[in-house]
C-alpha cells in the first residue's frame, strides 16, 4: 500500500514533530510504501527538513519532496502553481492514502488528491483553522474552505476529542469520520529527565530558584504576554521564582518590552531556539509548565511535561482539558485570567507535594497514552480498515 503524506511546512513545532514520528513508524510497517511532500521550511521556528531527509535517506530522492509554491499565507498565483504540481506529483506517484497536514496543504492536498484519483484521502487535524481566537471574515473563508475539502475527504484524525466538537459543530464531516490519535513523542527521554543543577547554571538559574517553564513558538496567541503578567504578580510573594521561555519567535522583541516595563529584567530567561531533541533536558530543570495559549488542539508540551513528572497550568483552550485534568494533572485556567493563573503557580510554588503528586499522576497518564508506537498503530489500523472498505491490499 503506497501512502502520500503532505505538510505546510517543516519547521520546528508538534505538527511537524507528530508527522514526523508518524512517518517514520510507518515505514517500518510491512506492505507500505510512505512518501512526504512539503513546502520550504520559511520562519523563524527553525526546520526540521534535516530530519525528513535523514528518515529517508535509505530511499528514492523523491520520496521526500519540497515544493517551494506551498507557502503558508494565502498567495492565489502560488496556491494555483502548488495544486497542479500536487496534481502531477500524485499522479505520478499513484498513492492508494494521501494524509495531509495543517491548513493549507490540508485544503490543497486534498482537492489535488481527489483530481488526481486517489483511493483514500485522510486528514490530520493538528489545530483549528476557524474558532473565536479570529475575525468574523477569516472564520468565514477558512470554515467554507475546510467544508468543500470535507467533500473529497474520507476520514479525519484529531489530535484532541475539542476538534472533532468544533468540525462537527461547524456543519463538517460526520462523527463515524473522526478518529482521535493522541500526539506521541519519544517518552523516554522525558521520563528520564532530571533537575541537572549544570543546566541551570548554564542558564543562569540557581537550585534554589522556582522555575515556570513554556515552551512554545513566541508566537500570537501563545500567550507569552498573558504568563509575564501572570509572574509579575507572583513575584513579590516568591522572589526566587523564575521564568524559562523555550523557544523563538516573531514577537520575542514585544514580550522582552513587557518584561522591562514590568522591571522583570533578570529574571526571565530566553534559551531561543532549541532543537527538538534537546526539549526533555530542559523540562528537567522546570518545576511547572505553563501554557496559557489561545488555540492549540493539542499541545505537545503539555504531555511533555506530564512524562517528567511536572504539573501543569493551562488555559481551558480547545483540548487541553483532555490532558490537564483539574487537581490531578495540573490545573485549567479560564482564558484570559491571568489572576487565576497567578493563584494556581503561587499555589505550586509554596507546595512540593502538591507537585509530586500531579506530576507522578500525570506521568502515568501520559504513558499509558502517548507514546510513538500508540499512535501509529492506531493511524495504520485505520488505513487497513479503509483500505478493506476499498479493496486494496495492504
């Protein structure tokens, strides 16, 4: 069975790192043959492209191709160029499954799929691309766009139940369409991870120091500025508390003029952009993470955190409930509420138990349900079933 996978973009950030996962589990299946298209890896986020080529280096130049057209804003000439050129790759290619990924190569992916005559097409809904977190007129484009791709689609994965709810809700797909495939990561290197003092010394950060870690793309609606606030209001009764930012980001500059409007110079730390691999030593030296983002299905730092045995404090966004479970892997905000985010890391920060005991509850949570081998077996029993439904032989 031949499968054709097909992203935005690979720049550093848990869709890709899932795709990415995915892929490389796939093509250890028997009876598969598994190809990824992509778009150049523009941003600030970094690119994971060295990663794609390493999973395939034992295979055909084409089995990993960049078209340079797929670009993520709207870009009517470019958006055209990338629909033909997806049309006459997979026609080429002739894959029984094409997957997408993430908005724009969803909706293209898709429609170039149908045109090109493709058995099955799948997509992976890694976050919403409508929802109250944008304007009237956007909502409008992006749910008609994701309703006409749903026509030509066979079956959605979500990475959180709140995105099947929200497409649902959206007048998109039907129920029997949506499988919820939990992000998996490489557990070990989180349930390894310890307080190694050297790091926080690198950084600057004593043994003493009350470290609030996130990590995220410094990015809007990721909530840098909302968790500031919140610290800023900690502070006074916890001196040695501590910010850790991991990651970079267009607005990076935006929340550094916060920091010193609020006189917090000193005691927030950027490391900047990290690679992948490096993530789990870093939630090491964290007490909590804190991830008051605006939109995400899922965020992979959440269970991230969970695996080191650190509680987390998130807003209630789209999935993140599914994971921060109230009072026993961490706590949920209401959105915007930086009041309540502060009363909920001052409460950690005065209580070690409390820590220990979500932190152990969430670890156990996130082994039983997000590791790398789960999710994709649990994609590849759905290409069999719709592949019998077909009459393509795995």
């Amino acid at each position: 069975m031949r499968v054709t996978h097909i992203i935005t973009r690979l720049v550093v950030g848990g869709a890709q790192e899932n795709t990415l996962a995915t892929i490389r589990g796939l093509l250890r299946k028997p009876g598969l043959e598994v190809k990824l298209v992509s778009g150049p890896a523009i941003g600030p986020e970094g690119s994971l492209e060295g990663i794609a080529r390493d999973i395939f280096s034992d295979a055909s130049a084409r089995d990993f191709t960049i078209i340079p057209e797929l670009v993520r804003p709207i870009h009517p000439l470019k958006d055209f160029i990338t629909l033909r050129k997806l049309e006459s790759l997979l026609r080429e290619q002739k894959p029984d499954i094409v997957h997408t990924h993430s908005g724009k190569a969803g909706i293209l992916g898709r429609l170039a799929a149908k045109r090109a005559g493709v058995p099955i097409i799948i997509h992976h809904i890694h976050g919403p691309s409508f929802g109250p977190f944008q304007g009237a007129l956007a909502n409008f484009v992006f749910t008609a766009a994701e309703k006409f791709a749903a026509r030509v689609t066979d079956h959605f994965f979500c990475s959180a139940d709140a995105m099947t709810n929200l497409y649902l809700a959206a007048g998109i797909g039907r129920p029997e369409m949506f499988t919820r495939v939990f992000s998996g990561f490489e557990l070990n290197p989180f349930l390894a991870a310890t307080n190694d003092l050297g790091l926080r010394q690198q950084l600057g950060l004593g043994a003493h120091h009350f470290v609030i870690g996130k990590i995220a793309r410094i990015f809007k609606l990721k909530g840098h500025a909302d968790l500031v606030a919140a610290f800023a209001k900690i502070l006074p009764q916890v001196p040695d508390a501590r910010l850790l930012f991991v990651g970079d980001g267009a607005l990076q500059g935006k929340v550094k003029n916060q920091i010193h409007a609020l006189g917090l110079d000193g005691k927030v730390v950027f490391t900047g952009l990290v690679p992948p691999g490096e993530v789990a030593r870093l939630v090491g030296i964290m007490d909590c993470v804190a991830h008051l983002s605006y939109r995400e299905a899922l965020s992979r730092a959440l269970p991230q955190a969970l695996a080191a045995g650190k509680p987390v404090v998130a807003y209630d966004f789209d999935g993140a409930a599914e994971i921060c479970r109230e009072n026993e892997t961490g706590f949920l905000i209401r959105t915007g509420d930086t009041d309540a985010a502060a009363r909920r890391l001052l409460q950690l920060a005065r209580d070690n138990a409390l820590r220990g005991r979500l932190g152990a509850c969430g670890r156990q949570f996130v082994r039983e349900n997000f590791s790398v081998e789960k999710m994709v077996d649990a994609q590849y029993d759905v290409y069999q079933q719709l592949a019998a439904r077909r009459g393509i032989r795995v």
